[in-house]
C-alpha cells in the first residue's frame, strides 16, 4: 500500500502554494473550486514562480522517506485501499497520510460528530455520551480532534473498551498532535485507530486548511452530526460538505437562548434531523427495524422521590450547594444524596464545583 508519483507530486504542490490557497478560499464561493483544479491551473495561481519550481524539482523517493520516517502509511486515489466515500468528492484528496492503523478507514459505516471548539459543559457531555454509546453500537467515530466538542466525542468513543477504531482528521502534518495539548489523545487515537492527513508530514496549517479538513470529516463519514455550534461556527462547514454530497446531517438541540445553540438550531430549522438520543443516529445509520417499529426508549432507571426531586433542581439549573440546600439541619442528607446520584452516574461535578447532569452510556437515554 503506497501512493503513486503524480498523486504525491500533487500533495507537494498543494502543500508549496499553501499562503497563496489562504488568499484564494477566501475569494471564492465554493471553497472546493480550489482544491479541484488541475494541476495546472493551481500552478497559475502562484505568481512567484515558487510553486512551478518546487513541482519541477518534485522527487517522489525523497516524499516516501519523509512519511516513513514520520511513521506515517500513505494511500492515494489510484489505490483500491482508498476509501470509496472520500472519492464522492469533487475535491478528493489525492493522498492520505495516516498514523496509526490505516485499516481503520473505510471498513464500516461511521459517523461525524463534530462541534464548537469552545464547548459548554451540555455540549462536552452529549458529544462524549454520543461517541462512547455509538461505539459501544459498533459504530466507528470520526471528528477533527479539536478543542471542544470533537476531543470530547473521540474521548467518548476511547471510554468503550471494544470500541471499533476511531478516525481523527487533523489540517496539519497527520504526525503532530494538533492542538497540542491533546497529545496524549492523539497517542490514543493512533493506537486504538487513526490520525489522518492530506498534507505531508510536519505541514503547518494555514487557516483555510481547517476548513478543508472537514471536507474529509465529512467525506469518510456516512453521516454527520452537529452536537453544538455558533451560528457563524467553522463546523457547520462539516455539515455544509455532508449535504453536498448527500449525506443525512442531523443536529442536537440546544436551548434558544445559548449562541452556542444557534447553528445547530439553526441546521434544524432548515431540515437537518433532531438528535434525541442515541437511537436516532442509529436510525438514520441504519434504517428502521425490518417491522416499520421504532426502537423501543431505554427503560427508565428508578430512584427514590427524595432523589428524583434532588435531580429534577439539578437538570433545572440549580446545580450549586446554596441552591439546592434550603437549612443546615438537611445539608448532610442532600451532600449524602448528591454522592449517591454521583456513584449511579446521574450527576457530576462541572467546573467551579456545580453539580450538572450527567448522560447515560446508553447514549441519552435519561432515567
């Protein structure tokens, strides 16, 4: 499994006109214009010359060594290994470059789940329910590794111990943790499946490359999900790209209030599938049950009333101890209760030391 010359000798390209395809995504209306030109016509874009003498001097030995020395596997379009949805594309790249087990793309259906960078602790929380509940359903998690919502959903996806392999697709070098503050998942991602690239490794990304990354994330994705986003949020891209190459979207409900709520309300005001749980993903994945019937909600989980109406103030907002004990004769009770409905995982501490609600593994089914 390799790639060939022009596939690599195109990649050096793209990789050497990177500050000039910074001034033309912007300019155009549809960014994969760019990305789809031939060869030539991307070397008319660099008046410097630079681009046309790096694609001359082009040694295709020299590009092989680079990827293997950075432990990195390449595929490109002529190989039969390249995955099929990523080629549905009018801008497919013509390599990837892959760290970890490159057997992870394109072996079953997957789902993107992708977000806002500056997540709130309901977003985090359902990204990470999502990814751990669809791997414990088999279903692969492909997402961008980024601050947010896209690390929370691949953390979730790795908390699964048989889950199948998670892809992540990064805008620089696939062999450098991007951001790197989340090394330590990256190291995860490639063990347990794979870091994915178009560019060459130690490639430094340029701001349009963030958005050609989600092209990918959506690409190799046979649908995608939108757990939390800002109505001018980069990941909306990702469901932009989904839907040009017909592929379902579907989005989480946020409260109206929240700007972090806005894009995804916004995806489903224009049609985009409301994401209830778990089970609407898998729906949507993989059709109806062969009888018509709609599955079946997970059984609620009984507690007490004292506790019910303990987590009930919780999901209402009022998650701090001020706010939940009303005299000091009934602080010990509720401190003792809200350690109960921690052990059963029904709540946990956020930041700042409030209690929030936290998601079943069953991804969303709430007792």
């Amino acid at each position: 499994m390799t790639a060939c010359d022009a596939c690599l000798r195109r990649t050096t390209l793209i990789a050497a006109l990177a500050a000039r395809l910074d001034i033309e995504w912007r300019r155009r209306s549809a960014p994969a214009a760019v990305l789809a030109l031939p060869d030539a016509a991307l070397l008319a874009l660099d008046p410097t010359g630079r681009a046309e003498r790096v694609y001359s001097g082009f040694a295709s030995d020299e590009a092989r060594t680079l990827a293997e020395r950075a432990g990195l596997a390449l595929i490109c379009r002529c190989d039969a290994a390249y995955p099929d949805s990523l080629l549905e594309l009018a801008d497919a790249p013509a390599v990837l470059h892959v760290a970890g087990r490159k057997e992870s793309l394109g072996g079953r259906p997957a789902v993107a789940i992708v977000g806002a960078r500056r997540g709130t602790s309901y977003g985090i929380e359902v990204a990470r329910a999502l990814g751990r509940s669809l791997a414990a359903a088999g279903v692969p998690v492909v997402s961008g590794m980024a601050l947010g919502i896209d690390s929370a959903a691949h953390v979730g996806a790795l908390d699964h111990p048989a889950a199948p392999a998670p892809v992540a697709v990064l805008a620089g070098g696939a062999d450098v943790p991007y951001p790197a503050s989340r090394a330590r998942l990256y190291g995860r991602l490639v063990e347990h499946g794979c870091v994915v690239s178009e560019l060459p490794p130690g490639f430094a990304a340029f701001r349009w490359c963030f958005v050609a990354r989600n092209r990918i994330i959506a690409g190799l994705a046979d649908l995608t999900v939108v757990v939390e986003a800002a109505e001018r949020s980069g990941s909306l891209t990702t469901a932009d790209f989904a839907a040009q190459v017909g592929r379902p979207v579907l989005a989480v409900p946020g409260p109206i209030t929240s700007r972090f709520s806005a894009g995804t309300n916004g995806l489903i005001a224009a049609g985009a599938g409301v994401v209830r749980g778990t089970g609407d993903v898998l729906d949507q994945l993989r059709g109806p049950a062969p009888d018509g019937t709609p599955p079946a909600p997970p059984p609620a989980v009984p507690i007490e009333p004292r506790l019910r109406r303990l987590l009930d103030a919780v999901e209402r907002g009022h998650g701090s101890l001020a706010e939940l004990i009303s005299g000091a004769e009934e602080s010990a009770q509720v401190l003792r209760d809200l350690t109960d409905l921690e052990l059963r995982g029904m709540v946990r501490r956020d930041f700042g030391g409030r209690y929030v609600r936290a998601l079943e593994d069953d991804g969303l089914g709430l007792p």
